[in-house]
C-alpha cells in the first residue's frame, strides 16, 4: 500500500520540477537578455553616469584676447570678475533665504538657474549670479558651510583704459541666449558669455580662448573627494588671441569729441589699405556698462531712448548722399567719353524738364566738369544724367561699391539701395515712370541710400587711384597657440577709371577745399592740400542732413572720411569742419593753430527721412 503512495507523489512532483526548471531557465535567459541589452544598448549613457560617480569635470574659463590700437595702445583689457556657481546634485533649498539676502537676487530667479542647471547636468557647476562685488563673495566665504554645493569661478572682464568709447566698433559680450546655446552647446554652456555685437561678435571664435577643465574625484553620492591623479590630467585653458586694429585710439577719442552733441556718423579709412582709422556713431553707449552684469534699468534705458544710442548709424543708416554723389556721374560720363575738361554746360540757376523746375542755390554760369564739382553746380548733372542713361548710372554706382555690402569685418552693415531700371519697374510698374525721375538721382537724392561707410569707401577709391578697398578693422591678429602674428590679406577690385578722368574729378574735389568759390572752404588743412565734397540732402520731417566726403594729403592720401550728420544744416557749414579737423589730427598729429571750429547744436528727435527732388 505504502508503495503505491510514493509512486503516485512522485508522478505529481515532476511536473513540479518541470515547471521550476522552466522558470529557472526562463529567469537566467532574462538576466542574460537584460545583461545583453544593457552592453550592447546602453553602455554608453550608463558609462557616462558611471563617470560622473567617479569623476567631475570643472571649467576653468580662459581669458578672452586684448585688443590694441593700430599704435599698440590697449583699447579692451583683461580683468578679473567674479561668479557664483551652485552643483545642483549637492544643492539644498533649505539655503536659499540665506543666498538670496547675500547675492541680492529674488528667489524665484535663483530656483530658475538651478532648474536650468538640473536639465543641463545634476552634476556639473551652473552660473547663478556673474560678477559679484568682493563684499558679497566675503560674505560667501563666511557662509559657506551653510550654502552645500556653492562655489564661486574667476571670469574675465571687460575694461576700457583709454578715453574712446568706439562702442559699436568694438562691440560687447552678454550672456548667452537659450536659442544660442541650442546651437552652440558643443562649446558653451549655460551662463556663459557670448560675442554680442560688433568685433567681438565676429571674432568671437579667435578672442574667446579654449576652456580648460580641473577634475575632481567624486563618491557616487556626488560628494568631491579630491583631485583626480593629483591633477595629471587637468587641462589648462588657453587665452585668446590678440586683436591689432587699425584703429587710432587718439583719434577715435577726438573725432567722439567733435560729434558730441551730434546724431550721426563719422568714418576715416586708410585709402591705401582700407583699415579703419575711426569709426564713430553718435548717440553712442559706455561699452564698460556691459562688461559685467547689466543692470536692467540700464538696458531699458538704452532701449527706450528714442535717440537709439544702440543702433550704428555708421553701417545700418540708408540715407541720400547729395551732392557728394555727384563724382559717380561724373565718372561715368568721362568714361564713357560722354564728355570731357572742355564740355560746358550753362547754368541758370534752374532746369526745366517736361513740365516741372528743378531749381539750383545760385546761377553759376558756364561750367565744366571740374568747375561743377568745385561749385556744386546741380543744373550741370541734372542735365548730364539723360545723357549718360539710368544704366551707366547704376553701373558706376555698383563699381563704386553702392548697393551692396562693403564686406566690413564689424559685423553688421547696411547694402543700402542703388536703384536701376529693374528697381524703378518692379516699384512704379513698367513704363509707368519716365526720364524725370532720374533728375533727383544725379544729385544723390530721390531713392537712392548710402550708409556713410560705403561713403568713405568711395573717398577712398578716388584718394588712391580708383582702387575700392574692403573696409576692416582688424589688421593683425596675434595667435598665441604659435605666436605668431597674422596678417590678414582683404579683397581690392578696381573702379575702371583712367588716370586723366580720375584726375579731372580729383581737381574738382580739390578746388572744393581750396578754391575761393569752393563749397567745402571750412575743411582745410594748415599747410596741407585736402579735397572733398560737400553735399546737403533734404529731409521733408526736419532741417537737411550734413554731409562731407574727402581726403588729404591731396597728392599722397593717407587718411579718407565721410560725415554725415542728421538734421544738421549745410553741408559745408557743419560736417566740413569736423571732418578737416580730424584730418588735420591724424596727419599733423595735432591742431595745429585754431580756426573755424562747428558750433555744436542740440541733438532733435530722430525722424523716418525721406528725401525730395531739388535739393544739393
């Protein structure tokens, strides 16, 4: 009996262990599945989350370039600021009363940095507050035992030693944006700061350095032991590179003193190299106020001034020249053989084209070329521009440089506007407008827009021969991963001037300066033969716009300029000066004896300028 019994148990207990059997095998093949998975799928990610157990990496942000004068004068320095960084793994909220009554900063803004922080890396230092005073980091240092997971990091800082602003030239840095770092984490981080505007913006990459980066041996808590291999492998950061301008501090500096109480531009360029002598746009900023943190007020103020201390009248304006467009026309019918020095035309004082009079400021006579130019004489080119056609018109303009971009190295610019047949069919229709409409565009006026760097790039095509350079800042760079100093080469093209034509249109510009009846007598130079041309462009909102185009010394040109200045009257009366000045400070080095100076006038409201017919 008790035989058949065990049998029976035994029949029952092997499906048993065939099931354990079962749930063994099927437990050890999911181990080996998840093992497998684990390898070969997230060996990876979970590798890295093993390195942070073990091993920290800390920025040590490198010091950004100088920036020196083309006479090796520091324009931007080098300091040192400093930030607050909290790890968020180590990071606890029951200190935050305490850091928000030290940094001075609301508490919600700090939860914020510290969220960002925790999307970005639970283990790796977020920026909270940049460049805090060295009362507030004492402060700190005495609390610290109280604050887990805070440090602080030294940045460098901009600092301006010399007494020109240069402020849309030079550019400043600001945090980076979150849109920015969505394209640019490879290299930044959060809190990091950014090339905004200007030089530093488009050297960024060179002027910027290569972070380093101090690791540290940490628990799987996050908790720093100490260094790793005693620093064997940290990676020390490296400067940036140097930037030489061809900028003159000192002369910046004079030509920012000049145009003080003025809205508008002034650039001189070096006609044999187009470096930028000065570069000035007024209203302007204290680049210093974005060196460290930028207090709001200060940037709402800036943003709200209606007088746009922000905007670089420089490069972003597009205004009607005047008469100091008058030499394009010029060049195209002299190199068309459409006239030459013997051509005269009769002027009344007024010329009448269908059934409209386009009046000039006086009855000046027979002319010719070069007496047109020295007298501003608008009859001559209201006539000559149906003798030369719209399109040789806008073809000289774009040899000239007008219409497109001058290729500048500061970042931002304007092509402004060159209209040509093709412009005036697509705004008016075709056959829709006639042959009156150009009359406004010989003397500079009508659609046609210039920013005053494409202006002086154009006093220097005529200055040096009729060769148009690209306009830059930066001459020299010194690398200091080689040390060595580069020279950067920029494109030149030639206008397509003869030297006799080239020569006609350059006498004219000197009898400008020099002669008696010359429109341009208030920018002469002691001891030195300047030339140039004024022009007067109308603005229906307000008084007209200054301008002065020029170059000196006349037979070998070092220095070429334009100006322009908003709402401010003749162009002979106000930009002429300034701009004789500043060419008399960069040839002789200084003012040599006094004479007519620009009374300054009151800055007015900034208009939309549209520009009318008859006006030089």
């Amino acid at each position: 009996m008790s035989t058949v019994v065990h049998h029976q148990d035994d029949i029952g207990a092997l499906p048993r262990r065939r099931a354990l059997r079962v749930a063994v095998f099927a437990i050890l093949g999911l181990l080996v599945f998840r093992l497998y998975q684990l390898q070969m799928f997230y060996n990876i990610e979970l590798g890295r989350k093993s390195t942070e157990n073990t091993l920290r990496a800390i920025v040590r942000e490198p010091l950004r370039g100088y920036v020196f004068d083309r006479k090796g004068h520091l324009v931007v320095d080098v300091g040192p600021s400093y930030s607050v960084t909290i790890t968020p793994a180590e990071y606890d909220p029951r200190s935050l009363p305490i850091l928000s009554s030290i940094l001075g900063m609301d508490t919600g803004a700090i939860k914020e940095r510290v969220q960002k922080g925790i999307a970005y890396s639970r283990f790796s230092p977020t920026r909270i507050k940049r460049d805090i005073s060295f009362t507030a980091l004492s402060d700190l240092e005495e609390h610290l035992y109280l604050l887990p997971g805070l440090d602080y990091q030294v940045d460098s800082k901009r600092y301006y030693p010399t007494k020109a602003h240069a402020s849309h030239l030079l550019g400043y840095c600001k945090e980076i944006s979150d849109a920015q770092l969505a394209r640019l984490s490879d290299y930044y981080k959060l809190g990091d700061l950014i090339g905004s505007s200007g030089l530093e913006a488009s050297y960024e990459v060179m002027l910027r350095g290569q972070k380093g980066y101090e690791f540290l041996a940490v628990n799987a808590r996050g908790k720093v032991i100490g260094s790793f291999e005693d620093g064997r492998n940290d990676i020390s950061p490296q400067e940036g590179f140097d930037l030489i301008l061809s900028l003159d501090a000192g002369l910046q500096a004079f030509a920012e003193s000049l145009m003080t109480n003025y809205r508008g531009a002034l650039v001189a360029i070096d006609p044999s190299t187009g470096g930028i002598l000065s570069l000035v746009s007024k209203p302007d900023f204290d680049p210093s106020i974005f060196s460290g943190v930028t207090p709001v007020e200060e940037w709402t103020r800036l943003n709200t001034d209606t007088t746009k201390p922000l905007f670089n009248r420089a490069t972003m304006t597009r205004y009607p020249p005047g008469s100091t467009y008058k030499m394009v026309l010029a060049a195209a019918a002299l190199e068309e053989g459409i006239i030459d020095e013997k051509f005269r035309y009769t002027c009344y004082g007024a010329y009448r084209y269908g059934n409209r009079t386009f009046k000039d400021l006086s009855v000046h006579g027979s002319v010719n070329v070069v007496e047109a130019i020295q007298r501003s004489c608008n009859v001559f080119f209201y006539q000559l521009i149906h003798r030369v056609g719209f399109e040789k018109w806008t073809e000289y303009g774009r040899r000239f440089g007008f219409g497109q971009l001058t290729g500048a190295d500061i970042g931002e610019e304007t092509q402004g506007l060159l209209p040509s047949a093709d412009y005036f069919d697509r705004v008016y229709g075709k056959g829709r407008w006639t042959q009156g409409y150009l009359v406004s565009l010989a003397i500079g006026q009508g659609e046609l827009g210039v920013s005053p760097l494409q202006m002086a790039v154009y006093a220097a095509a005529l200055a040096n021969g009729g060769t148009v350079q690209q306009p830059h800042a930066v001459q020299m760079i010194r690398n200091k991963f080689t040390n060595r100093i580069e020279e950067f080469q920029q494109h030149t093209r030639p206008v397509g001037l003869s030297a006799t034509n080239l020569a006609l249109i350059r006498e004219g510009m000197q009898r400008v300066v020099n002669a008696p009846r010359g429109t341009g007598r208030a920018a002469r130079i002691p001891d030195i033969v300047a030339a140039g041309k004024t022009g007067t462009a109308e603005n229906p909102h307000g008084e007209d716009h200054s301008w002065f185009v020029g170059f000196a010394p006349f037979e070998q040109p070092s220095i070429a300029i334009a100006v322009m200045l908003e709402n401010a009257g003749s162009g002979g009366a106000k930009a002429a000066p300034i701009a004789g000045l500043v060419m008399e400070k960069y040839i002789h080095g200084a003012i040599k004896r006094y004479r007519y100076t620009p009374r300054l006038t009151p800055l007015v409201q900034a208009d939309t300028v549209k520009v009318i017919t008859e006006a030089r």
